[in-house]
C-alpha cells in the first residue's frame, strides 16, 4: 500500500524546558481536509513551521509519501517547497505591496521550478480566473484590492506550482461574513478542481466544520481529540472540545444547551499542569488520576480517538 501522503509521526519540538508541540501524529490523505484547532498557544504554529519544513523537530517525523523531508536537500527540498504551499491570515502583510499582483503570484513557480518568465505569467492568467478574478488585475498593486481579493491573490500564488498540500492558516479570519463563505467555498471548489489536500488551522470551530474531513483539537502542544470531523462536531467525546464547541457552536444533546465556560487561560507552556494539561480548566476533573496521570491519547469510538481518563472509563 503507498505510504499516506503526509504523515506527521510523533512530531514534537521543545525550546529549552518548553515543550511548544509534545508528540502529535496524523496523516492525511490526497484530497482531504485535517483541521488542527485549539486555543493560541496550543502549538499550531510550530506545528505549522514544521510542516512546511521552516523549521526542524526535537524529535519525531513528517514524512511525504513514505520520505521523511528532514532528509530533503537540493532538488528534493526545491520539490517539496513547490508541492506544499501556505495561506496566511492577513493578506495585507502576506502581500508585498510594492510587487505587481503578476510577480506576487508568479514568484513561488519561478523560485521553485525553472520556467521562463513568459511561462510563468501564462500560468498567473488561468490561476487569476481559477481563483475568480480578471487576468487584467495582473497589472495592478495588492493594495488596490479589498481583503477578500487580497486572499484570492494569495490563493492563487499558493496554487500556481500545483502543489499536492495548502496549510491554510487562519485563512479566513480576517474576513467578514460574505466574504468568509465566499472564501471557503472558493477553497473547497478548488480543492475538487486541483485535487489538492489542505491542513487547515484555524481557532474557529464553524470553518473547520465546514472545511474539513478530520479534526485534531490541540490543547497545550498535544491532540486531545481526533477523528472523523462529522463524528467529532456530533459526538465530541474530551471535556475541552465540549467546552470549546459549547461557547463556539450551536448547541447539540450533550451540551445541554448550555454553555461551558472554560475556567482560567491555557497555562503557560513552561509551567504545564501535571497529570492531564487541562485538569485545572477541567469540568469534568475528577480527583488524583486528572492531577496526576497524563491521559494516552486512545480509541473511545470507532476511528475517534480522545486523551481523557473519563472517555477512557475511569471513574
Ligand atoms: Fe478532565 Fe480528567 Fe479528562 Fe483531563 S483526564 S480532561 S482533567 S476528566
């Protein structure tokens, strides 16, 4: 069987005593949306330098189709920087504003492959219509364009190299509610079109319902709660998904139609909390195995996986 076209193994990266990401793992699939969300501090974004190969793991892999990319030098890293791209929140600062829109996006291709100039902005013209704007806003500035147009741009420069991986971060945060459907929708078209899989982070729980096809709620460098998307937004098993689906979503049967309000901040991640990271926020704490015993992350339901010693049956 070929090997899962991403596959992040254990991946941890500590800073001295802070452990930022403390052994995650996940794969994901051509085509398929995995959604990473949590609150800030929880370890997206050293997960997501990791992924892009920006940075390196303290321990633990992320290998493409079977090939661990720390190995990636010379033209397998150029390759690997073309085959996974990113979109950043705010296009405003993810934008040079001083480069025409056609060198904007034009730049990832000419860096990472060696077509010609004339090539290249061929290739911006389809990507500019794929991404629902006009060749002729080729010519123009970013800072012509409103926010929404501005991430069309950055869409649009993450796709010209044809890559197999997007990590969207926060792609639609900055924008406001038309323009976040619109966006989305775009993405998901784009994604059937190109065939592309996307690592989507995001600390809004609507996107990632909407978005994806798996979930991995981070809490304090590690994944809590993973599975099937569908299965966790109807069926969230760890008292932290609970609490962040109760303030951020509708309210379903073990809600109780009532908002859970998470006592405290996330603890700081030089100073974690013993036992489960979460115990002292904890609804559902319940005595010295929470304070004491780190929770495995283990199978609760088919596929969906949770690291709580309630869901694992402790009493
Ligand atoms: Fe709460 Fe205990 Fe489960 Fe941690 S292990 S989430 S403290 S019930």
């Amino acid at each position: 069987m070929r090997p899962p076209l991403l596959e992040v193994k254990n991946l941890s990266r500590y800073f001295g005593r802070v452990k930022a990401l403390d052994g995650i793992s996940f794969s994901l699939e051509e085509g398929q949306t995995l959604a990473i969300v949590g609150e800030s501090g929880c370890g997206k974004t050293t997960a997501i330098r990791l992924l892009l190969a920006l940075d390196r793991p303290t321990v633990g892999h992320v290998e493409m189709h079977g090939r661990d990319i720390a190995g990636f030098k010379g033209k397998d890293l150029r390759k690997f920087r073309s085959d996974v791209q990113a979109v950043f929140q705010d296009p405003w600062s993810s934008l040079n504003p001083r480069i025409r829109v056609r060198d904007l996006i034009a730049e990832p291709l000419r860096m990472n492959s060696d077509v010609t100039k004339a090539e290249a902005y061929k290739a911006v013209d389809k990507v500019l219509r794929d991404v629902g704007l006009l060749e002729a806003h080729a010519q123009s500035f970013a800072h012509e364009f409103s926010g929404g147009q501005r991430q069309r741009i950055a869409i649009a420069s993450a796709l010209i190299s044809k890559p197999k991986v997007i990590v969207l971060d926060e792609p639609v945060s900055a924008l406001d509610g038309s323009v976040r459907a619109q966006i989305m929708n775009l993405l998901k078209d784009l994604q059937l079109e190109y065939g592309i899989s996307f690592v989507l982070v995001a600390h809004d729980l609507g996107t990632a319902k909407y978005m994806a096809d798996h979930v991995a709620v981070m809490y304090l460098g590690r994944v809590v709660e993973y599975g099937v998307a569908q299965q966790v937004f109807a069926a969230p098993q760890h008292p932290y998904t609970l609490a962040l689906m109760s303030a951020a979503l509708p309210a379903h049967p073990r809600l109780q139609k009532k908002e859970i309000i998470l006592r405290g901040e996330v603890a700081s991640p030089i100073d974690v909390p013993p036992g489960c990271h979460f115990h002292p926020r904890c609804q559902s704490f319940f005595g010295d195995i929470c304070a004491t015993q780190p929770p495995e992350l283990l199978e609760v339901l088919q596929g969906h996986l949770a690291a709580c010693h309630l869901c694992h049956g402790a009493t």
